[in-house]
C-alpha cells in the first residue's frame, strides 16, 4: 500500500515537514510496511519557502535586506533540489516587505516599501537562480512593486530628474521611469507569481482600496494611494508599453503582482498549483492508494485555492481512484461542496474541548492519533 502525505502547515503548531511526519507516524502504527511518500505542500503564502524546501532537499539561504520601513533585517529565501530543472529559488515578499515588521504605532503604507524583496530577487540571482517562485501574500506595502524594482535597477524619478522617495505615497511625483539599468538578469530569468488574489491595481477593488485599510490606511490614505496607483499604471502604460491597471491579481501585496508583471518576465498561477508542480505531486501520486492532506483550518474557503483543495485536484488528475482525506485542526461550516471536488472525507484532531494554547501544544500527538484512526477505518475497510 501506498500513502501520499501532503499536508499544509499547521499555523502556530506545525511545519507542513512536521504534520506530515506526525501523519506518517499515526498511519505506521496500522501499516508498518506501507510506503510512505512525504510531500510538504503550501498554497503560496506563509511556509511556501519551508515547504518547498523540505519537499525537494534544497537548502534555505540568509540575506540582509530592508523591512518595509528601511531598516536591516535578516532574511530567508530557498534554493530548491530538483534535479534536471533549471536552478530555482523560491521567495516569500513578506520576509522582507511582510506586515509582520509593522505594528499600530509604525505600519504607514504611504511610505512603506517593497525595497528588500527586490533585494531577496536579487540574492536569488547571484545565487544562479534562472527560476524564481515569489510569494506574495502578507504585504506592508502599498507602493506598486516600485521599492522591488528600484533594487534591481529601475530609476524612477520627478519632474526634475532626482529620485523619489520609497513608499505608495510618492508615487504621485514619478515623472519618468528609466528602466536602463534594471538588472539583464531578469530577461533569461522565469518568474512564477504565486497568488490566489485577482484583484486589479487599482479602482473601488483594487489594491488600496480592498487591502490598504488592513495595513493601517485612513479613507483619506487610500484615495491618496490609489490616485498615485492611477498615476503610476498610466506612467507604465505610457512609457513601458504594458497596460498593468485591470490585469486581475495585479493589486496583490499593494501592487507588487503589477510592479513584477510590468518590470520582469512574470506570469501569476494559483499558489498550490505552482507548488504541486514544483514538487510533481500528480506523478508521485499516480500510483498511490491514499492521499492525506489537511492544514490548520478546513471549512467553506477551502474550496477556492486553499491547500486540501488543491492537493485533491491534483492528486487525481493522473489518479482518478486515489482516496483523498484531509486532517484539519478545526473544521469550520460549510464543507459539503468539498466532498463533490475531490476529498472523500474530512476529520479534525482535537479530541475535545480545550484551548487553543493546548490545542496548538498538543498538535502533532493530535494528528498523529487521528492518522493512526484514518488508517484504521482504512484497516477495517479492506477485511
């Protein structure tokens, strides 16, 4: 017997390496013998790096880069370890431009940047990528990928020929955009923008407007951001012949989804998607009995991009009679629709009421148990 084991991450509990081998361990209790296939998976946020690392034996990096507001940080990026593939890294934004380097008293999307993650691409070309993955969920930013783009090179500047300050609120004074020094990298360099997010820069769902009041804009600030958004989408559509303004997913991470669409060789694909075929999920699963998901949550949203979902639809492309189950830590309201997409059954871990401090402590012995309870069933089914 086969098993698959592709879990998410458990946020705050487990690695996705860490839930899978928690799954394994509950199964082997019933299948000591079984094949065991771990396959960390994420959708393109948080743990993508991680995961993706861990799935393919690559090794992480460090680099230091700027925050959102300009200070030095330390930050992570993965080379991946498949073989016959172009040598490829994989990024996450909000390591270097994430709103978790904010807080009530700092975070000011007026003047925050996405400076540094143009530094992690950066990094990731030195390091001989001709493959970048970039997540870019969990921004601080909303200055159109501008910050990411003046550290590979691209000048933008006033009326009078001097650069402008970092950050969406200075987007208003850009005159010119000189892209003559932006890294030549970049052109023999494949970019995958992994996003579930379809909004467009700018506009009533746009960028600002949708996203900027999470990162602490006022009314006021957002119609100022999303003026200098308009002004900046005209400037590229004037001077680089790229019309970045309704492309959907464009507004993802204030703008960053249009800054690299409008500078690099970018296309954007769903998160798990691009995971899934980074690590040959479909082909590892085609010949397996069982796939085990699952994550942290599982409930109505699962359905649109979320990981157990995309596991699902992959896992039986090429395996159409594979059994899907997932293991989440709660399972919310509305999953009926899951089960007609892909996953045959659904289980949470907790075993009962606690708190969510001994819920997060107590998570892989959880997991573990309630595996060992899937391969049970599964035991029980075959006599």
């Amino acid at each position: 017997m086969k098993f698959v084991i592709a879990p998410d991450s458990f946020k705050n509990c487990m690695t996705a390496r860490e839930a899978a081998e928690a799954i394994r361990s509950g199964l082997a209790v019933v299948f000591p013998d079984a094949d065991y296939d771990m396959v960390p998976m994420a959708d393109g946020g948080e743990g993508t790096v991680q995961a993706l690392v861990d799935a393919t034996g690559g090794t992480l990096r460090q680099t230091t880069v700027l925050d959102p507001l300009q200070r030095p940080v330390l930050a992570t990026y993965g080379l991946l370890g498949v073989d016959g593939d172009a040598p490829t890294a994989v990024i996450e934004m909000a390591a270097a431009s994430g709103i978790g380097f904010v807080d009530e008293s700092t975070e000011n999307p007026l003047a925050a940047t996405t400076y540094g993650t143009g530094q992690l691409i950066r990094a990731a070309l030195d390091d001989g990528a001709e493959r970048i993955i970039i997540g870019i969920g969990g921004s601080a930013t909303n200055d159109g990928g501008a910050g990411m783009a003046e550290a590979l090179g691209v000048g933008f500047l006033d009326a009078r020929g001097n650069a402008i300050k970092r950050g969406g609120g200075a987007l208003s004074q850009l005159s010119t955009i000189d892209t003559a020094g932006l890294d030549p990298r970049l052109k023999s360099t494949e970019i995958l923008i992994a996003s579930d997010v379809d909004n467009p820069l700018t506009g009533p769902h746009g960028a600002s407007a949708v996203f900027g009041p999470q990162k602490g804009a006022t009314p006021a600030m957002v119609g100022q951001l999303d003026k200098a958004l308009v002004h900046y989408a005209a400037l590229i559509k004037d001077q680089l012949g790229c019309d970045v303004a309704r492309i959907p997913g464009a507004g993802a991470a204030g703008g960053l989804g249009a800054g690299l669409l409008a500078f690099t060789d970018a296309r954007m694909q769903s998160g798990v998607e691009i995971v899934a075929q980074t690590v040959r999920l479909a082909q590892r699963a085609a010949d397996a009995d069982y796939c085990i998901t699952g994550e942290g949550g599982i409930d109505a949203q699962t359905q649109y991009g979320k990981t157990p979902m995309g596991v699902a639809r992959t896992v039986r492309q090429g395996n159409p009679h594979i059994g899907v189950i997932a293991l989440a830590g709660y399972v919310g309201s509305g999953i009926g629709p899951l089960y007609d997409l892909g996953i045959d059954a659904i289980f949470g871990i907790a075993p009962g009421a606690t708190t969510l401090a001994q819920a997060l402590a107590d998570g892989p012995r959880n997991l573990a148990r309630a595996a060992e309870n899937v391969a049970r069933l599964i035991a029980l089914s075959q006599r």
